[in-house]
C-alpha cells in the first residue's frame, strides 16, 4: 500500500523472546493504530498514536507495548511473546478531518 | 465502549446475484461508517463510507444505507463479479477520538 510499509512481512519466533513490528509511512499523518486480525474476531484495537510520543491503549493491550519517537514510526514491541499473540498484525494511519483508514500490507506472526 | 456487530459471517451468491451484508452498531454518537474490502494477503481498503447525516450512497455496483434510528448499516453489491470474491468489514467511528471499531468480518465468496 502506497505510503504505509510494515515490517517484517512474515516472523516466526519463540515463546517468551520479545518481538518488535515496525510501521513506517510517507503521508505524515497525524495518527497511527496496532490492529491484530484473528478469525471469528475481526480487527481488534492493541494500541493508537496521536502525534508524536502521544500513545494510547486499545482494547487488546496487555502484553504489547508501542512507541513513537518520530512521525513516521510507530512500532509496536511484544514483551514477551506468547502463543495468543499468534496473528496478523496491521499498522494503519490517518489524519485529521479524515476518518478512513489506510492500512499496511500486514506482518504474519507466528509464536512456538 | 463501541461494538459492531455484521452478518452473516459467510455469503456465497451466484455471479450476477446482488449480495448484502448488514451490521449493528451500539453507540449512538457514532457519526461515520466505512465498508472494507479484504483480499487474500492484504491489508484492507476502503471501498465505501457514509457519515451519519446521509441515508444512502452509491459509487457504480455497491451501495450502502444507513438508518441511524435502528443503529444498522449495510453494504449492497450488485451484479457480483468473481473479483468481488474478498471479506469485507463494516466499522464505525467512535465519537470520543479518530479511532474505527470493526465488526468481525464477511467473507464473501461468487461463485462463477
């Protein structure tokens, strides 16, 4: 997606190892969200951005932590990784006086 | 907190057929209502939107109507083609900040 780039694309790691997802975008939008896709529950809320440092809680947060040092990144750290956090995970931006979305390509992570 | 609510969770129509989908939401401040297409191994992407002050828009086959009264939404796709095949994901905006809560998605399959 044109403007959006996640990264890594695909990650297999180890119970217990913390993983960190990159977002990066080139549209300099003011705000920036974590979604995990998982069947049967849609695209759940981990963690939002609203500028600069400026970060918030989703509705599926324990366990995941975000940071945002410039306005093109947003990553998003797993302490600790576990099985559950087995999933896709989008990164997705918008900006002010536009509420769609446009959302990353997605990171495929997998937990043993 | 806002929740959606879509239906049916799987949709299989004959090409050629109309398909619709239909979603519930809970907060009645919500104010804009975004339709998403999801193809195998990508992000979603916006197809349609309506805010709460229009009851209807149309953009060639696909269509959504809004009845704020009833707190329901839904999506219409006429004359189904085989790249209609994707799922799709209703969301509505939560009042208090740019943040879109989903329903749990529609996979939608048209069968050549």
């Amino acid at each position: 997606d044109a403007g959006i780039t996640q990264s890594p694309r695909h990650k297999v790691t180890e119970t217990g190892t913390p993983v960190t997802l990159r977002c990066h975008q080139t549209e300099n939008h003011r705000y920036m969200y974590w979604y995990r896709q998982d069947p049967g529950h849609g695209l759940r809320l981990i963690h939002y951005s609203y500028g600069v440092k400026d970060t918030d809680k989703g509705e599926v947060s324990d366990g995941y932590s975000v940071s945002r040092s410039k306005t093109e990144d947003f990553l998003l750290t797993l302490e600790s990784a576990t099985s559950s956090q087995t999933s896709v995970y989008f990164c997705a931006i918008s900006d002010l006086g536009h509420y769609g979305y446009t959302f990353g390509s997605g990171t495929r992570l997998t937990v043993v | 907190g806002e929740n959606v609510e879509q239906h049916p969770s799987t949709l299989s129509v004959q090409e050629g057929d109309s398909a619709v989908i239909k979603c519930t939401y809970s907060d009645s401040a919500s104010n804009y209502f975004p339709w998403y297409k999801q193809e195998l191994g990508k992000g979603p992407q916006l197809i349609i939107d309506i805010r709460s002050n229009v009851g209807e828009k149309k953009d060639q086959r696909i269509a959504v109507t809004l009845n704020k009264t009833a707190k329901h939404f839904s999506l219409h796709i006429t004359e189904t083609q085989p790249e209609d095949s994707a799922v799709y994901f209703c969301a509505a905006r939560n009042n208090a900040g740019n943040m879109l809560t989903f329903g749990g998605g529609t996979r939608l399959m048209v069968k050549p």
